[in-house]
C-alpha cells in the first residue's frame, strides 16, 4: 500500500510540473497601434529608438522585428514621428510582444 501512495504522489508531482500555467496571451491578426516605444509611446527605454505596439491600451516592446524593419523610424511617416496602423499577430509573454507577423498599414 505504502509503494502505491507513493507512486501516487510522484504521478501528481510530475504532472503540477508539466501542466504549470503560462501568462501568455495570444494574438491573431489583431489591428493595433505601432511606433517607436520611446518617442511616441513614452516608454523607458532599454536603450535607443525601439519598436512597439500598444494593444488594448498598455504599451509593449517588441521582439522578431525591429524599427528599421519597416523604413527609415525618422522619416516624416516613421515609427518616431507617428504613430501607424499594423495588423499583428504574436504572443504578449514576459511583458514583450513576440511578433511572428507584423503588416504596417498604409499611412493616411
């Protein structure tokens, strides 16, 4: 009886372990706001001009993609002049947005 308690007990401890629940959030093809975090967004930054994206209202570095990745941030439409339009999708996980697809909309 005691070998059966304890083979109980690792099962239940095995699977606490594997099953431990994650805080991230998964985001499909969603329309957000994306700029440079620390121009537009006011953002302390981790060093130079970096890209973010604020999904429903807070804020989030990002990384798979960088703000040179979409022009020149400087220009009159860049990343740290305004603020654009981009469809993406990615997981908010360690209070970053890792981005597997990103698409600047056109600016107005």
């Amino acid at each position: 009886m005691r070998k059966v308690t304890i083979a109980i007990v690792a099962m239940l401890f095995l699977i606490a372990c594997t099953s431990t629940q994650t805080n991230d959030t998964m985001i499909r093809n969603q329309i957000v706001d994306a700029s440079c975090g620390q121009c537009q967004f006011g953002m302390k930054p981790p060093g130079s001009c970096d890209l973010a994206v604020r999904i429903d209202g807070k804020s989030y570095f990002v990384d798979g993609a960088s703000i040179d990745d979409f022009g020149d941030a400087h220009a009159q439409d860049g990343f740290c002049q305004a603020v654009r339009s981009a469809v993406v999708t990615g997981t908010i996980k360690d209070g970053r947005f890792h981005a597997t697809e990103i698409t600047v909309q056109p600016s107005e």
